[in-house]
C-alpha cells in the first residue's frame, strides 16, 4: 500500500467486531446480504397514479 489511510475510531471498533466473530456468523451475515441484493435486482417499481374520490 503506498497511502497509508487514517480510520476513525468508530471504523476501528468495526473492524475489530468483525474480526471477532466466527466464520459461521460472517456466513450468515453475508448469505443475509445476497439474498437482500438478488431481492433489489428483481425488484420492479411501479406507480400508480394518485385518485381523488
């Protein structure tokens, strides 16, 4: 690495979090993503134009 990059405390102690958990967590949490991001690729936006009664 050429640049060294400066973390904020907050970003340290996230790292250290993820450090910290196990393999089955980051499994867990990663299959948690995916299926999030497969639900917003299929996911299609439709709007329905506003009805005064």
């Amino acid at each position: 690495m050429a640049s060294e990059q400066k973390l904020s405390p907050d970003e340290l102690e996230l790292i250290k979090r993820a450090l910290k958990s196990s393999y089955k967590e980051r499994f867990e949490m990663t299959t948690r993503l995916y299926k999030v991001q497969q639900t917003m690729k299929r996911a299609q936006i439709t709007h329905k134009p506003f009805i005064n009664k």
